[in-house]
C-alpha cells in the first residue's frame, strides 16, 4: 500500500482546518518525509543558490515589524547608484550566480526609467536571470520592467488575514497588496510572494490560509520565515517566531505547490543556523546569498542578525561546500 495515500487524499481538497490540524500535529515526521519525497522527485538534489544585492534601504513604508520602516531615524540610509548595481550583478555573475535578485525599501527615488535601464544594462551585458523586489510598483512600470527583460518578481502578502495585515501596515491594504500581486502574474512574471510566521496574533488557520493563498495566487515562488523582533519597530518587544511552524508550513507548501521555488529563507538561519541545514530535507530548494558591497550590507537590516561580510567568490564556495556536505547539488 502507498504509505503516503493519506496526504495524497488529504491535498486533494486541502482546507484551512485540514491544514491547521497538520500544523499543530504532534508528530509531523511523516509530513516532512512527504515532502521530501515530492521535492526530490520534482527538483532532484539541486539547490538553486541566489545572489541579492539590496540596493537601498530607503523606505516610504511604516511596516511595523521591519527595521527599515520610514520613522527608524536611527538607520543610515544609502543607494547604491545604476552603475554600483550593474557591476555588482556582473560580478555575482562571474562568481557563478545564475540569478539576481534586486530589492529595496519601497523607494520611489529609482523611478520607472532607471530601473528599466539597469535591467537593459545587466541582460546587455550577460544571461542572469534578474528578480526584482522593490515593492508594490503600477502596473505601468511592472510592464516596462518586464518588456525590459525581467523574469521574476517577489512581493511578499506577509499575511493573509485582513485585520492582523490592517494592524501592522498603516500604509498600504491587503486588497492594494493582493491586487499588485495579480497584475505582477498577469504580467507573465515569475511571481513570488510569502508570509511570515510567528506575527502576534496570528493562528494556525491564519498560516492555513496563508498557504493555501499561494496556491490560489499560483505562486511560483514563496519565501515563508520566522518573523524576528527588531528593536527599532513598534513590535520590538515581541516574541520570534517558530522554527518548528516555519518548517512545517515549508513543508506543506511543498505538498501544495510541488514545482515552486521555495526558499530557506535567511531569518530561519538567524533563529537557528541549524535550521538552515535541516530545511532542505523539509521541501525548501532555493537559497539567497547576500552580494550587496561591504560598506552596506550591515545597513540594511530588516531584522536583527549576524552580517558576515565575506568576498563574493568566497562566500559562494562556502556556501556550495555545505550544501555539497547535506548532498545537494548547488546550482
Ligand atoms: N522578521 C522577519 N522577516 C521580516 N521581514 C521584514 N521584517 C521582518 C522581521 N522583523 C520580511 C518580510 C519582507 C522581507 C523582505 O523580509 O516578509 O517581505
């Protein structure tokens, strides 16, 4: 008998109280061997490894949750300039990046045409496959940025409950966030979004239908990490969120999204560098590293961690070595 016959009947017609229950199962070993299943089935051993270059940390927002919110008056800000950014992904790609991924604050200085020209500039110049993530942009400029040769956008929902989302958004509504999400698909984007797990307030049918709104965006992608306190937000004195749920809810969208990318988002490895380990046997087959220059990669901090500032080819080789030890292919 098929042992995974259960899930397969379960996943069919998932709903929020199905999943829930999952999430708060005392044993989930045999979920997280699903999963596993379906992922090495899907995508084999490999590891698709990112670079990201953040390239400003300006920000017109007030997430209350993020350290990069525009009333942190103890953050530096900077911007990296068009030229700064294209030699950057050049070089991430001549360290052996086969993506890049772009993202800021939500900053308006970078304005529809510089964008577009840095995209132009960098598939000029070499194959990468280029990811943006710079907020929620208008349609007008999603569609330029896409003409222009971008594949992949990632704008996260955070989460899908309309009045924990109300809560800590003072700009900007789920509706807002929900609809950008749809015209970025439309647009033929490879299109990411995710959540975060651990908000106060939020449940185990909340993170239910958080999983279950990837699927129904048709996500391509999806980033779900523990949510981390940042001591310069209103939610500073809060607790971090689960390691164990992160994984769970991972390891879920797996079985609902078997061909997504999924991250091993970086706060699970600030939480626990362990984790970061063992979330590759829990569906996850993505990894970001950081290429953003040294002098400010430490300034663009969403939530509090341990920024090693390491020589891109460096960091990649160590980074292809552990993934190598866990018997994984990096990509
Ligand atoms: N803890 C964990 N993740 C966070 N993000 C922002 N602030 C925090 C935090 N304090 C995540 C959001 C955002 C992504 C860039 O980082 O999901 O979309």
């Amino acid at each position: 008998m098929n042992k995974y016959r259960f899930f397969e009947d379960k996943f069919g017609e998932a709903t929020p109280q199905t999943l829930a229950s999952l999430l708060e199962a005392e044993d989930f070993s045999s979920v997280y061997a699903y999963a596993d299943n379906i992922n090495r089935s899907v995508h084999g051993d490999i590891v698709d490894i990112r670079a990201i270059i953040e390239f400003s940390n300006h920000c017109r927002r007030r997430c209350a949750y993020c350290g990069l919110n525009s009333i942190n008056t103890k953050v530096r800000r900077y911007r990296m300039s068009p030229e700064e950014i294209v030699e950057t992904a050049l070089l991430a790609r001549d360290a052996g990046y086969k993506t890049v991924v772009l993202q800021s604050g939500e900053d308006l200085y970078y304005t529809k045409e510089i964008i577009a020209d840095i995209i132009t500039s960098i598939k000029a110049r070499s194959d990468i496959k280029i990811t943006l993530s710079c907020g929620e942009r208008s349609l007008e400029e999603l569609s330029l940025w896409k003409s222009r040769g971008a594949d992949r956008y990632l704008l996260k929902h955070e989460t899908c409950d309309p009045s924990l989302y109300a809560g800590l958004h003072s700009c900007g509504t789920l509706v807002e966030r929900l609809s950008c999400l749809r015209t970025i698909k439309d647009l033929d984007y490879e299109t990411g979004s995710g959540f975060m797990i651990g908000l106060p307030n939020q449940t185990s049918q909340i993170i239910a239908r958080d999983i279950l709104l990837l699927k129904d965006l048709g996500c391509d992608m999806a980033g779900i990490g523990p949510f981390i306190p940042h001591p310069e937000t209103a939610l500073k004195g809060a607790e971090p969120g689960s390691t164990e749920l992160t994984k769970r809810s991972v390891a879920l969208t797996r079985l609902l999204l078997p061909h997504a990318n999924l991250p091993a988002t970086t706060s699970l490895g600030v939480l626990d560098s362990n984790e970061k380990r063992s979330i590759f046997d829990c569906g996850a087959n993505v990894i970001m590293r950081k290429v953003t220059p040294s002098n400010y990669v430490r300034l663009y901090e969403i939530y509090p961690g341990d920024i090693k500032v390491l020589d891109v080819y460096a960091e990649r080789r160590e980074l292809e070595h552990m993934l190598v030890s866990l018997g994984k292919i990096p990509r």
